[in-house]
C-alpha cells in the first residue's frame, strides 16, 4: 500500500532549505545526535513540576501563564469528571448538589490513577468520599456487588458462549479518546 | 544494493525522507481521500455515511489480539476495503521516557490486525514523575527536547511496522523560553527520523486563537511533502481561549486554513473528528461535503498549471 520506509528523495532538503530558519545553530547532524541521559533528566524535571501544578496541586514553575494553567488544570479535571460520569452515574445523582464541584476539587490535586481508566478514577475518587465520610449511601449501594446466585451447573457457561456464538464486542472503554 | 545503501544510508546519517501514504492507499482513489473518526457511538452511522474513504479509530481502545475480537463494525468497514488508521493517544512521544514496549507492541498489533496504513500519534507528553495527565499536553521546544523526542521516535519507527505519523497538538498554554516555532520543530523532527505528518488544521486554529501564531507562516514552515492526512474538527471558546471540543460543529474559521493547506499540497487524505455530542447523520454528511469541496476547488485551481495530472 505505501512505499517502503525510508525511501530517499532529494526533496527533502529543499524543502527543510525553504523553512527560512538560516541562523539554526545545529545542521542537520544537530538534530540527529542520540539523546542523552541529561537530556531525558532535564526534560523529566521539567514535565513532572508542571504535571505537579496540573494535577497535584503543586506549584506553578516560574515563566508559565498562572492563569492558563488554572484553565488547563480545569480542563484535565473536566475530561476525567465526564469519565467517571459515564463509569458511575450514580455519583451526579447521588451527591446532588455537591457535584461536580466536589469532583473537580478533588481531580485538581489528585492525579488520574495510572492504570485502569474511569473506572479506576471513580473508584478513587469513591474511596476519598468513603474516608472523608462523605460518601452518598446511594453511591455506596451502586458499589455493591449484587448478591451471588447459586453455581450453575456445569457446562453452563459453555452452553451460554455457544448460545452467544462466541461473539466479543471488541470494545475496549478503559481508555477516552482525546 | 541499492537495499543496502539505503540501511547504511539510515544507519550513518539516520536521515530518511518521509514516505506518508498516497491517497490511492487511504481510499482516495488517486484524490484526496475524506475520513471519518469511527466512534464506537456512531458504528452505523459512519458505514452508511455517504462519501468516507477512510477511518480512524482510537487505537487503545480496540482489542486487536484476535481478529475475530475487532469490532465487528471495523470489521464490515475493513471487508468493504475500507482503510482504518489507528490513532494513539497515550503514548506520549514527546515524554522524557523512551516510549512503552509494551504500548508499541499493542499499537503495532492493532496496525497490523487492521492491515492498516499507517497509525499516528500525537507530539505531546501524557505522563511524567509517575503522574498521568489524562490528555495530550504540549512540550517545551527546545533543541534538548528535539533530541530525546527524535530518539523516541526512531524507537517507535522500529517497533511498528507500518510508518508513523505525528500530530500537532492543539494547546491552552505555552510553555516559556521555547527555541523553535511548532512547524521549526516538526520540520526538524521530519529531517532527523523521516516521521509523517498529520496536520491538524483546528489545531492550527486552537494555536491562533490561543497564542496568536500566524498560521499562514506556520503552514509555510511545515515540510508539506511529509503529510500524511489531515485533521478538521470543532471547538469552542471559553475563558477567554480556544477549547478544541471535537464536540462542536467545524466553525468556517478551521474550513479556511484547510483551504490554505490545500493551495500549498494536496493532502493524501483529510478526516473529520468528532468525539461527543455526536449530531445526526446528515450533519456530519455536510461536513465530509464541505471537506470535500474544498479538496476538489483546490484540485480544480491547480490542475491548468498541471495539465490535470493526477494529484
């Protein structure tokens, strides 16, 4: 369907010549040298002070726009809160009035947990509600598995799979689109 | 031989041109192929949408291990011909970190299951000091940083086996002290790895509205013959800023740089985002139109120069 990677044309090099950048201090073997251990390191501080401001609560490092990072900070919360929404809609009812401001306070300094989605981000923000003693006893039933029922008889879900023809939704939700 | 200089070639100067798709491969048939996002939420709508060549759809969310686990929508697109483009969003490429294996592979699996193109992913980072973002979040522009993203994404290149393309994103704030422009950056990243691009022309918007760049200029920067496809979506102003939605309709503001783009290059291929708030079929049909139109005046102002030939 496409060329093979790495195919070689001359027009390359015209075309980087019409970026009218004459005065780039580093050619061509600048740009290509590996990145080094510093490099990484630095650019790690960088990234994880301003993560910090974002979703930590931390401070705002110097030279940034205090005020555009209010408003990002507000959007990464919004976009988590319209996750958990969908995860556990339980909560908007359930915590009335209180939501979403007691949402976004939280998702403000607490980051999203690494793994497991929206769901894991309800989750936590459920278990911070529980220990403030804050947590809607409509929520907390919404979180409680229904009760068991009896074992099927064996060969019970194989009867089921083949009833289903095997057939998987092939949906993954654990992670939003951007 | 020529193989081999070619390796020695990648080897030594670790240069390589970009290689994005030609339309033809995105469905254009030789044109400009129009797209759509495939949203689990509009399955139906988007088979039977009239005049969509290609998808895209958001590669973390597929399961890919198994062809039979493909949605069976994707599926239907796929036995129809249709190409489908995987879309990470969660790589970050432009953190400190060297990209994930394990989140290489995956993508890689999902390009490969859905016999696929090309996939993209975003110049933006998503995670740092064990934090997650949650959403793309744009990096500081320095030299120091073109070194470890240009690294990053030779480490990506190597462990997909279909090109990469990179998006720029759109953002809310700035970061200071930045030592290139967003199309300086691009345009060195395209020279150091031979990475694609996709162009997202809200994005572009977003950048004006936000932080006053000129987009004209912007386009002027880009290596254009590096496009892979393209990306239009709606948005949304609110505190004073630019809030790229994918939820709104595509304003004529976003429609006009597409059209800047297209008197510059004829993109492979250009595709509608939309994420939320999904409108009825006919709505999104206006928008692949409009997309389309403008694709065609483009090709029609060009073609007395170029005796018609093919884009």
């Amino acid at each position: 369907m496409t060329a093979p990677p790495g195919t070689t044309t001359t027009e390359g090099t015209e075309d980087t010549e019409s970026l009218g950048n004459p005065e780039s201090p580093e050619g061509p073997e600048g740009s290509e040298s590996a990145a080094t251990d510093a490099d990484r390191d630095e650019l790690a501080r960088q990234q994880t002070a301003l993560l910090a401001a974002l979703v930590a609560g931390g401070t705002v490092p110097a030279g940034f726009d205090a005020e555009r990072i209010r408003i990002q900070t507000i959007a990464l919360a919004a976009k988590r809160r319209e996750g958990v929404l969908r995860a556990l809609p339980e909560l908007a009812e359930g915590l009335g009035e209180r939501w979403p401001g007691a949402f976004m306070d939280w998702a403000c300094t607490h980051p999203k947990p690494a793994e497991g989605g929206s769901r894991a981000d309800a989750a936590a923000f459920t278990e911070y509600l529980r220990a403030q003693g804050t947590l809607p006893q409509s929520v907390e039933e919404a979180l409680t598995p229904a009760p068991q029922h009896p074992l099927p008889r064996p060969g019970f879900m194989a009867r089921v799979r083949a009833a289903l023809g095997r057939r998987s939704t092939g949906w993954d939700d654990s992670d939003d689109t951007y | 031989m020529f193989l081999v200089v070619r390796i020695v070639l990648r080897e030594q100067l670790v240069t390589t041109t970009p290689n994005p798709p030609t339309a033809a491969a995105l469905g254009g048939g030789g044109f400009g192929a129009v797209g759509i996002g495939w949203r689990p939420e509009i399955d139906l709508t988007v088979e039977r949408l009239a005049g969509v060549d290609f998808v895209e759809v958001i590669a973390e969310n597929v399961c890919a291990d198994h062809r039979d686990h493909l949605p069976e929508s994707l599926r239907v697109l796929r036995a129809r011909g249709t190409a489908v483009v995987p879309h990470g969003v969660s790589l970050g490429i432009g953190g400190a970190e060297r990209p994930d294996p394990a989140r290489l592979a995956r993508l890689a699996t999902v390009a490969t299951a859905l016999e696929a193109p090309l996939v993209s992913e975003h110049l933006a980072f998503v995670r740092a000091g064990g934090m997650e973002a949650g959403h793309l979040l744009p990096i500081p522009r320095t030299r120091q940083t073109l070194r470890v993203v240009a690294e990053n994404i030779r480490i990506a290149q190597d462990a997909l086996p279909v090109p990469l393309a990179l998006e720029n994103p759109a953002t809310l704030f700035a970061w200071p002290d930045n030592e290139l422009t967003e199309g300086q950056f691009l345009a060195e990243l395209v020279e150091a790895t031979g990475v694609s691009l996709l162009i997202d022309v809200a994005n572009l918007h977003t950048e004006r509205v936000n932080h006053g760049i000129d987009v004209a200029a912007a386009l002027d920067a880009l290596p254009l013959e590096a496009v892979a496809y393209v990306h239009v979506a709606g948005g949304m102003m609110r505190d004073g800023v630019w809030h790229d939605t994918h939820a709104h309709p595509v304003p004529g503001e976003v429609l006009d740089i597409l059209g800047m783009l297209c008197e510059r290059t004829s993109p492979p291929g250009v595709l509608l985002e939309r994420d939320a708030a999904f409108p009825p079929a006919d709505e999104l049909e206006g928008e692949l139109a409009a997309i389309r139109g403008i694709l065609d005046r483009a090709l029609q102002s060009r073609a007395p120069q170029k005796s018609g030939a093919a884009r």
